[in-house]
C-alpha cells in the first residue's frame, strides 16, 4: 500500500447503499476509511472542516 495520507480510493453512495459494508470491508483490508457518521457524531470539530471543503477554502483528508 502507498503512504496513508495518500487518496487511493473514494467510495461515494446514497444513503442505504451499503457504504458502511464497503468502509468495513476496506477498513479490514487495511485502509483509512472515513464515513460521514463521523461527521455527524462529531460535527462541532467535522462540520467547520467539511464547509471549508464545500466551498473551496480546504482540501483536507481526515
């Protein structure tokens, strides 16, 4: 694998879509995964970085 703070791969889904079988499945396979339920179990340090994402001030991997 390359260095962890490299994107190697974005899963992109709707709701109900099975992403949290796919980040369980890459988080077994040994990659960093990030799923928005983080953001919103912590969106009081998540939320202001994900707004700056949106609107094109940052391009930060968690």
């Amino acid at each position: 694998m390359t260095k962890p703070s490299e994107l190697q791969i974005i899963g992109a889904g709707y709701c109900r879509t099975g992403t949290m079988s796919t980040k369980t499945a890459l988080d077994k396979l040994g990659y960093n995964t990030h799923h928005m339920f983080e953001v919103m179990k912590n969106m009081e340090t998540q939320g202001p970085l994900w707004l700056d994402v949106v609107a094109g001030r940052s391009c930060v991997l968690i």
